[in-house]
C-alpha cells in the first residue's frame, strides 16, 4: 500500500524537502539562531551576536573573502537547519572552513558530507592544495566527523577569549585525489 500524500495534518518526513543553497545576505540572522540552537547542546558555549559580525552580510562576507556558504533551507524549521563556508587564506592553496553547523535532528543523514563535497569542489576548482578549520574542543561529533573526512588533527590548540571561553582543535587535508 503506497504510502499517503502528506497534508496540512500530516506534514512531510522530516528533511523531505531539505535544499542546499548559496547563503545570501538575508540569511543572517537564520544561520545566528542555527548557531544559537547548536550552542545550547554544549555546556558553556554562548551564542553572543556580537561575535559574528559577519552575519550582518554573510554571503557578501565570504564572497569578499574570497570563498562562499552555503545553507541547507528546511521549510519544516521555517528556515535554516545547517551551514558550511569556505573562506581563501592569504597563503596560496589554503582554504579554511568556517560556519559548520548542523541542526541535531539532521545529524547523521549524510548532509555534513554533501556540504563538505561542495566546499572541496569550490576550492579544488579554485587552484586549492589543502583545508584547514578551527573547531571547540567540546564538538567531540564534529572532530569526528572531520576525522572520518581525511582531516588530521594539527598539534595546535588556540584561545579564543570569546564569550564561551573556547578553545580550538587545528585540523587539516590535502586535497590531492581521495577522500572527497
């Protein structure tokens, strides 16, 4: 038996309309309140606005740093339910990764790995040798999912003196053939 069409009283599965999308500057404050939303899952990390001032123009931002972000638009959240951005670094063929966030409900449907192939594509075709990130100490999930990404934790550990007192993994991946 083929199962019901959904309606206004059954709504659709959840991420059965999930679209991943070029950010645009309007999407700021849905990719704050994403952030604000994994934040609260981590004991100690604050959302403080203040400190992502690019998110008052975010893809104007990336695009001026030479990269992009992309969001992954959920209409069931009524907005965004992940992002992931690229930025180029001064130094030639490094490309950093920035804004990783993923809602929890969506974790583990393969859409972390579908934003990370496009941010590998964009700095592939952009002349890009390697990846590199910065991630909290306590996103354990994130570390290994980077980890199981080809990334390779760096001996390097930064302070941030932000408002959740964070400190960061340094990570890194060639982009030679491999993993995507």
């Amino acid at each position: 038996m083929p199962a019901p069409e959904p309606t206004a009283a059954t709504p659709p599965p959840p991420g059965a309309e999930l679209r991943l999308r070029p950010a645009r500057d309007d999407d700021g404050g849905a990719i704050g309140a994403l952030i604000a939303g994994v934040f609260a899952d981590y004991p100690g990390c604050v959302f403080e606005p203040a400190e992502f001032p690019e998110l008052a123009a975010p893809a104007t931002a990336f695009a001026a740093g030479g990269g992009r972000l992309w969001v992954i638009e959920d209409p069931a959240r009524s907005g965004v339910a992940g992002s992931f951005g690229i930025l180029q670094s001064p130094e030639p063929g490094i490309f950093t990764l920035h804004k990783v966030y993923l809602a929890a409900e969506l974790r583990g449907r393969g859409l972390a790995g579908r934003l990370l192939a496009e941010a590998t594509a964009f700095a592939r075709a952009a002349g890009g040798t390697e990846l590199r990130l910065w991630t909290d100490t306590r996103f354990a999930a994130g570390h290994r999912f980077y980890e199981k990404n080809g990334f390779v934790r760096a001996p390097l550990v930064r302070f941030l003196a932000d408002a959740s007192d964070s400190w960061e993994f340094a990570y890194r991946r060639p982009l030679g053939g491999g993993v995507q």
